[in-house]
C-alpha cells in the first residue's frame, strides 16, 4: 500500500468514527495523532500546528512558514497551508471550523491554543480527540504489527545480549549501563531511544527510577526497563518497550528468586487470558490473581499493561476499570511487577498482539 492510501485509509476510519460520534470536527496539534494521519511530526513549539479534519471535507494541515520544508505534502490526504509570524493561525482555524457545534481537540494541544480557540467559539461543545482517534488507532493493521514485530525483535536483541552476561553489570553505574543498553538499540536499527530505566538494588523498588550513579555490586538484582522507536510505514516510528530482571554476577536475593517464580506464572496467565473477546479487566485480574493468591497484592502498584505503537502507552490500557473488549490488531504490553519499598523490585514485560 502506498504511504498516500494508507494515510487516506486512516482519514476515512477517523471520519466514520467522527459520524459515530456526531462530531462536525476534529482539530489535533502535536502529539501522536498527527504523524499517525500525515506522515508529519510537528515539534513541540510555542507556534501553532493544527491539522483540521472534518466527516465530509478535505483536511487542512496549517504549519508555521519555518516548518513547511519539513512536511512532505500529500494531495488527497490533507491540504498544507503556511503561516506567516505576522498573522494569527488560531483565527484561522477557527474560521476552518464554521459550523461546526461538536468540536473534538487532541489531547496534546497546549493549552494556549485552546484557551485561543475557546474565545473564537465559546459556543461549540467539545470533547477529548482520543474518544475519535484512540480507538481506530488501537486497531493495527498487518504493516503496524509488522513494524511492531520488528522494533519489539531488535529490543529482544539486546536483552539476550543483557542475559547473556555480554552487557557488564558489576562495578558500572546504572547511568553508564543505561547508555549502553541505549547504544545498543540504536546498533539494532531503532531510530531513537526513548527510555533506558537500569535499577539496582533497592532502586528497583521505584518502578520509574531514574538511572543514576549507584553502582552495581555482585548480588544486586538489577531491572532494565527498555524501548525505542524504529521507523515504519510511511515513514511513522513504532516503539518497542520489554522489561528483564537479571542478577549481577549471577545471583540475587533467595527471597526475590522465589517471587520471581511467582511473577513469571502470572505473566504467563496475563498472556494466556489476552484472547480476542477478552475484556482488559479481565486480562488484568488474571495476572494479578496470581500474585494476590501468593502474598505479593499489595506490591504489584499498577496497571497490567498499556497499548502500544506509534507512543510507548496508548489505547489499550489493561487495568481493572477498562472493560472494553480486545479485539484482532490490539497490541500490548503484559508486565506484572513485584516492589517491597526499599528492598528490591522485579517486572516482567512483553509485548503482545491479539489475532484471531
């Protein structure tokens, strides 16, 4: 499929979903959405980028004149228009959207612009743009998952690299491990590194730790949490994103040895429960039985697992409050975690895709 129908098809999904929703339009600034629909990756800048879609006519893409170079035009899919640092762009997205009574606003929009927005029209109702793109953009067709595929290969590269022992633990900080975990991804074929989390210790306790100085010492059980993003059809990043706990020098604490044994089990009914039909919540509490049946409930502090795709966390989010149903082309992550404050942390994750 070219990079011009496969766009297109995306604009039409949106636009039924649009009719669905009785929305007259959807605006999206920065953020996922827009490379997802154009090809297109707006930097976060204090200057407006607003891609304008509505059910039944042609969309509109207005970029600052400064960034117009970096957007490949695409007729038929979107309208590009330049503008200049004398006018005012909120206006004229504001003129785009005559009519319109049920405005729909990506979530990623500063706030600026829509506080612009509101004050052009006070009198439209609106709604969050993830109820309209978030769940056609959850669905992933066969080059999404292909692209998924790959980037998740490349990441499991460099954790059996990891496992093999070829990345050194011992006597290395854990900022200087995360470099190297990040090198190696790119050496794989990911055009970015967007996190590297390396925790030792006691630092594996804190599920988001930041990499820092501590250095790993033999014994330490040491969590590495790790993705990118590799480009995919037409030219949009997909992301990996796996978790490894592994002991430097070859051993770890016997008391987390044992609840590993327990997190792997559950790991494995998190996978086994995700089928086509299967409510998140569902996917969620058979992965969580397993560690609350065992002691461990009260230290497994979040959700199962996150969508995932054009960004590291989308729809579909596995947690107990979601009760939307997975369907074929859902993609994410089944990661139970096991964090005693202060004495040692363990996660297992994976990427999963629900296929018929």
């Amino acid at each position: 499929m070219s990079a011009a129908s496969m766009f297109g098809d995306r604009l039409a999904r949106v636009r039924a979903r649009m009719r669905d929703l009785d929305v007259d339009a959807l605006v999206l600034s920065v953020g996922p959405e827009l490379p997802w629909l154009t090809g297109y990756e707006a930097m976060p800048l204090e200057r407006l980028t607003a891609l304008v879609v509505r059910p039944d006519d042609d969309a509109q893409l207005l970029v600052p004149r400064l960034e117009a170079p970096r957007v490949v035009e695409r007729p038929g899919v979107f309208s590009l228009h330049a503008w200049d640092e004398t006018d005012d762009p909120t206006a004229t997205v504001a003129g785009w959207l005559h009519g319109a009574d049920h405005i729909a606003v990506g979530d990623r929009m500063w706030a600026r612009f829509l506080v612009e927005l509101l004050e052009h029209r006070p009198d439209a109702r609106y709604r969050r743009g993830n109820d309209v793109v978030g769940p056609v953009r959850a669905i992933k067709d066969d080059d999404e998952i292909a692209a998924l595929r790959a980037a998740g290969a490349a990441a499991d590269r460099v954790a059996a690299q990891l496992q093999a022992g070829d990345i050194p633990l011992v006597g290395r900080t854990e900022a200087a491990v995360s470099d190297d975990i990040g090198r190696r991804l790119v050496a794989e074929g990911h055009t970015k590194v967007n996190f590297a989390i390396v925790a030792a210790g006691p630092n594996a306790s804190s599920p988001h730790h930041e990499p820092g100085e501590t250095v790993i010492a033999p014994g330490d059980a040491v969590l590495c949490d790790f993705g990118g993003t590799m480009t995919g059809p037409g030219g949009v990043g997909y992301c990996s994103d796996m978790t490894r706990v592994v002991g430097a020098g070859g051993s770890a604490p016997a008391a987390l040895v044992e609840a590993y044994a327990v997190l792997h089990a559950a790991h494995g009914a998190g996978v086994a429960a995700a089928t086509v039909g299967t409510p998140c919540s569902a996917v969620d509490a058979a992965a969580r039985d397993v560690l609350v049946d065992a002691g461990y409930g009260d230290h497994f502090i979040h959700r199962t697992g996150h969508g995932i795709g054009v960004e590291e966390h989308e729809d579909p989010y596995i947690v107990s409050t979601n009760d939307t149903p997975l369907v074929a082309g859902h993609a994410f992550s089944i990661e139970p975690g096991v964090y005693p404050p202060g004495e040692w942390g363990i996660r297992l994750e994976d990427i999963v895709i629900a296929t018929e």
